[in-house]
C-alpha cells in the first residue's frame, strides 16, 4: 500500500479525561489509541488517495472464521459484478442498463428450484396517475419493505417534485385504492399480512435458497402460502414470487435440508447467530444450537463423529445428526453471543450480495511483523474471498520502525505485491468481478405546493411515513425529514443554541442502531457533533423514520404504524437511540409553523419508567423545556429549506433532552444494579 499516508487526526473529547478520534468509515468519536491512529490513516488514504467511496469502506465489521470471532480492522465491499452492472466508463460517467423484468421473471423461474413456486406476470411498463396526469413507468423490480411487497418503476414522464423512481405497494399494508386496483389489474389477490402466520411464512420463504436465487420473506396468508421476493443471482431488484407448498413430511424434509445448505447464517430467538459453514469442524467444547421440535436450544459438544454430536443441554444429552432425518433434531451450527458493540455505524447498510474487495489489518506502530499477525490476516481475508490483504502498523510518519505488506489473493495462492489497485482499476478489470458503488441519489426535496400524489410519492419513496399517521400531517413531516436529510451543511463556523454547541455538522450519515429490546433503526440520520456544557463532545444525530404495522401478528401483536422521530447519542464504540417520539402524537401543524413536544415516556433497558420521574429529572435541571407538564421542543417553520438560526432552538432543545434522558436511564440502570447486589 505505496500510498498510505500519514495524518495529524484532530482529537476531540468524549469526556474531560477521554480523548476520541473521528472514524471517518462510521462517522462517530472512537478512542484516540496507536493502533485507531493507524487505522484511521488507512481509511483517509483509501478515500482521499485511493480513490474508494466512503461507502464502500467499514471498519470493526465482524469476522467469523473457523477458529475464532473476531473484528477486522478495515474492509473494502465493492458490488459483485452482475451481467447488468453499472459500469465506469473512461470518462467519469456511468450508464445504467437495466434487463425488462419479463427476463428477469424468467431468470428466476429457471434458477428457483421449488416446484411450487409461481411467478405472477407483471408488465415491463405501466401507467400511474400522479395529480390528474398520466406518467409512463418502466418496471424495475420488486422488493420487500416491512410486512409489504412493492413493485419499484422508474419513472419515464418527468413532472417536477416527483422521484425519478417511484415504490408502489402491491402486497400488505397501507395501500390506497389506486394500488388495490393496480394489483387486482396483475391478478393479485388482495391479500393483507394481518395473518398470525407471517412470522411462520417470512422464515419458510428464507429457506427457499439456491445457489443463484435467493428468496426474501413476504405477505402469508397462511404457513404454506404465500408471496415472496426472489432475487436470482446478483440483480438488484427481485421479482415477485407466490408460494402454495403441498403439506407432508416430503415437503418439510426439503424446506430443512434448503435451510441446512444453503443458508449462511440462522438466528435464533434468544438472539444468538448460528454459523452452518464449518459443521464438519466441530469439537467437544464448541457452542452448538440443535433445532428441535419447539424453540432452538443451545449446548455444548461433548462428543462427536461423522454422522452425529452430542450436546449437553440444560444437564442432559441430545444427539443431533450432521444430515438430516425426519422426525430429530439436526444440528444448526456454531452459535456465540451476540457482541454488545455489534451495533456500529458506518456510511451504507453493508450488503449481503457485496463481496469483500480488500482486508486491511492494523497494528500499534512498533509492533513486529510475524507469522501470527500474516495467518490472522490471511483467515479473515480467505473467509470473505478477498482479493488484496494489507498488514500495516502504519506509514512512515508513524516512526522509523513501521512496516507495511501487501498481498493479491488467488484461489491457491498468495503472492506478494507493492500496492493494491486504485478504484477506477478495480472495478475495471473483469477478473475481479466487482462494480462501481453505485452513486447516491440526491435527496429530493418536496415541491413547495405538492399536490397529494406527489406527496404521496414521496411517502412512498423514502419509507419515513407510518401507515397510521393521519394524511393531514404528511407534508410537515415530510419538510421536517427534508430538513433534515439537506445535503448541504447549516453552518461552518460552531454555534451555540439552547446552552449546547454544534460544532460540526457531518450532514446525512446511513447508522443502525439497536436498543436493549432487538429493535433496529437503521437510516440515515442527520448527524452533529455537539458540546454539552460539562465539556463532552459527542455525535448527536436525528432521523424522521416510520414502525411497521401489525395485526394479530405471532411476534408482535397489534401495533400501529407510526412516525417517529428518533434521537441518538454515540459515544465510545456504540451509537445509541435514546429518544423515540411518536410525531403522529407529538406533532402540531399550524399555517406557517410546527410545534413540537413530548410526553417524556421513557424506557431503561426494557422497562418503562414513570413519566413523573422523567419530567422531574428534566425540570429540576432543565426547567426551560417543561412547559403544560410536557417537554417543550420549540417551533420548527412550515418550509422545506429553513435556515440554521431557524431550527438552532428546536435542534438545541433536542439535544439537551437527549442528553438529559441518557443520564437519566443510566442513573436508573445503576440503581437496578445496585438493588441486584
């Protein structure tokens, strides 16, 4: 790696006594220690000498070998080249060339091998009405989102405000009538996922796996029927695919024996990854889980052979089967714990049809190279079928004894090399099979007097709009995520506002953070890195985004389908959602203003905490913000392009009760501790 340079990181404070780094593949404070240093050297030199998009780089992404689980310091993802990738062309333009989705049925058809699925026609262009005017759209795919199935179309008639692509819901909750008839026009049935089986169908259809079509869950309208998404081989867009398995053991014994050979990974309730890629590796001592009959169980390998292990579960054994027979248990793989700091941020969702370009290892400068440092190496990048290895403890400027190597991987060999490829190079060279990240799409703000198709189409594009949320309040919510989803920053210089200091706006940033209960928010967030009044800098970040509906569903009940606004904190390695408020309730719309506010319910952990408690807390050292026995937010304007000293109040306001609830639930968790020795 020639081209790795050497950098003076500006260090910030997480705490008084906390010195972090910016990790520039996350966007979030880390701590400042030799070897971060190094690694943050080699994510700037990748992007600023390399060439490589942000979006293509992560760092601290979990890497599961034969012999361990364990972090690896950078990774590289480049798109897996597919027949109709974007390609870059020699003069910095790309070109897109998309296959009728009347092939890409039939390239499904031909590479799903289950005989009960059917692939429904749906025409490689239609027309859709938007305000009145008919627009041509050319039929790009579909997709699962939620509980629901959508067909996605470029849209072919431009009319102003509206996206270049548009996601119309065939399948599940929410639609309006235009897309009832629409399905019913394509031989749809109207099927709505209030079925307590879709939990049963969404794992049934992710069994359904062939080495080039893979099939994503969808709507059931009972354990053996259903639709779902297949997307064969690397195309970005899947098509639609009903399901009406036969009943019997035949049947069954395919779906497991599918599941066993095909799929990488099985989670578990209880939260815990199961691996099916090394069965034949186990050892007495590995941690196992064995499907059974009710939920998974997990245990430990006593004893093993070529046909069975035996594990001991909860004092008593069971004997699993490497293969698999009707009517027993069969083994599942390797589990571990799920790690508390699996929930990093980055860029871009990191996704599965990508394939691992480069594996950077980093090292504290001084350390010497070994075998031990080339073999672990070596492991992470044989696992994820990388092209390039890098070990470095860094460049020059990090001391005379800092040492880099470089290696091109092929099916049975490792050769040394001086350098891994530029971009460019290497999504041009064929043998690598890689493509161009493809560029971000430019937030489309909404027209100022959207008509309610647009609106509509917008709701329907960024995902962001509960399904329960009353239509009158679409647009405000809409202009608030325009607000703050603008790709150019607010200000360049720190300000001040309501007692907190944004220092730094980093502007949209794609994170995925979790809470203690499982749930994920991933989205792009607006992110800031701010100043408390006790000194601490963190990134404070902020996203409009919607839940899922439910009804009678076998997990999750009834629920509502919301807009929420949802506030997080990083610190340290984690990015943390620490303020959920439901804008279908906090929310008042006037003419020329929005108001916001919330009631301060509050969880720590998994249980809620008393609303009397949080608004006390918050009085006692905020009492600015509690007005009418509510937390106050302020006024944001009704436009979708406010200046910064327009929102300044609401978004200090924000970050002052996000960080007032973190030090709340932390109070309480520690309270629960205490109680608990």
């Amino acid at each position: 790696m020639l081209r790795l340079a050497t950098y003076a990181h500006r260090v910030y404070l997480a705490t008084p006594t906390d010195r972090r780094l910016m990790d520039h593949a996350r966007g979030q404070l880390v701590p400042a220690g030799p070897e971060e240093q190094v690694r943050q050297d080699v994510v700037r030199s990748l992007i600023e000498h390399y060439d490589y998009p942000r979006d293509a780089l992560f760092t601290e992404e979990m890497v599961v070998t034969a012999s361990a689980r364990r972090r690896a310091d950078v990774l590289v993802d480049l798109p897996a080249r597919p027949a109709h990738a974007v390609t870059l062309l020699p003069a910095d333009q790309t070109t897109e060339v998309d296959r009728p989705y009347s092939l890409l049925r039939e390239e499904a058809r031909g590479a799903t091998a289950v005989p009960f699925a059917r692939f429904p026609a749906i025409p490689d262009a239609f027309r859709w009405h938007v305000d009145g005017r008919a627009i041509e759209i050319r039929t790009l795919g579909c997709g699962v989102c939620g509980l629901n199935v959508a067909v996605y179309g470029k849209v072919l008639t431009p009319i102003e405000g509206l996206p270049s692509w548009i996601a119309i819901d065939l399948l599940g909750y929410g639609r309006r009538p235009n897309e009832v008839s629409l399905a019913r026009q394509w031989g749809l049935e109207n099927v709505e996922a209030t079925n307590p089986a879709t939990d049963a169908f969404v794992e049934f259809a992710g069994v359904l796996t062939t080495p080039r079509c893979d099939m994503d869950g969808g709507i059931a309208r009972e354990p053996r029927a259903g639709f779902a998404v297949a997307y064969p081989g690397d195309a970005p867009y899947g098509v639609l695919c009903e399901l009406h398995a036969p009943s019997g053991a035949d049947s069954d014994f395919e779906i497991v024996r599918a599941a066993l050979e095909w799929l990488p990974v099985y989670q578990t309730e209880d939260g815990l990854w199961a691996y099916r890629d090394s069965l034949n590796e186990l050892r007495p001592g590995d941690e196992v889980v064995v499907v059974d009959e009710g939920p998974s169980l997990v245990g430990r390998v006593v004893r093993a052979d070529q046909a069975t292990v035996t594990v001991l579960i909860e004092g008593r054994e069971l004997v699993a089967r490497r293969d698999l027979s009707l009517g027993e248990p069969f083994l599942a793989g390797r589990s571990a714990p799920l790690d508390p700091r699996a929930a990093v941020t980055r860029s871009g969702p990191r996704q599965r049809r990508n394939r691992t370009f480069i594996v950077v290892e980093c090292k504290r400068p001084g350390l010497s190279c070994s075998e031990e440092i080339k073999q672990q190496g070596l492991a992470y990048a044989r696992e994820l079928d990388a092209h390039y290895l890098v070990l470095t403890t860094g460049g020059p400027g990090r001391g005379a004894a800092c040492w880099t190597e470089t290696y091109a991987l092929a099916k049975d060999s490792v050769r040394r090399v001086d350098d891994i490829p530029k971009y460019e190079q290497a999504v041009s060279v064929e043998a690598f099979a890689v493509a161009a990240v493809p560029d971000e799409v430019p937030h489309l703000q909404l027209p100022r007097n959207a008509g309610p198709d647009v609106v509509q189409a917008h709701a329907r594009t960024r995902r962001c709009i509960g399904t329960d949320t009353p239509f009158d309040l679409w647009l405000a919510l809409l202009q608030l995520d325009d607000v703050l989803l603008a790709s150019t920053p607010y200000f360049s210089k720190p300000v001040d506002a309501f007692g907190v200091t944004f220092a730094e706006d980093r502007g949209p940033t794609y994170h995925d953070p979790g809470n203690a209960s499982g749930g994920r928010f991933g989205g792009r967030f607006r992110d800031f890195l701010v100043r408390f009044t006790s000194g601490e800098e963190v990134i404070f970040g902020l996203a409009v985004q919607s839940t899922a509906k439910s009804v009678q569903h076998a997990k999750w009940g009834n629920r509502r389908g919301r807009t929420t606004l949802t506030a997080c904190l990083a610190v340290g390695g984690t990015y943390q959602p620490i303020l959920q408020a439901a804008l279908d309730e906090c929310i008042e719309v006037a003419p020329s203003a929005v108001r916001l506010w919330h009631s301060g319910a509050a969880t720590a952990g998994q249980g809620a905490l008393p609303i009397a408690r949080v608004l006390d807390f918050v009085r006692e050292r905020e009492p600015r913000l509690i007005q009418s026995n509510r937390v106050q937010l302020g006024t944001l304007p009704a436009t979708s392009t406010p200046s910064f000293a327009e929102i300044a109040d609401v978004l200090g306001r924000l970050a002052r009760y996000t960080e007032l609830r973190r030090d709340l639930k932390e109070a309480v968790r520690g309270e629960r501790r205490a109680r608990r020795k």
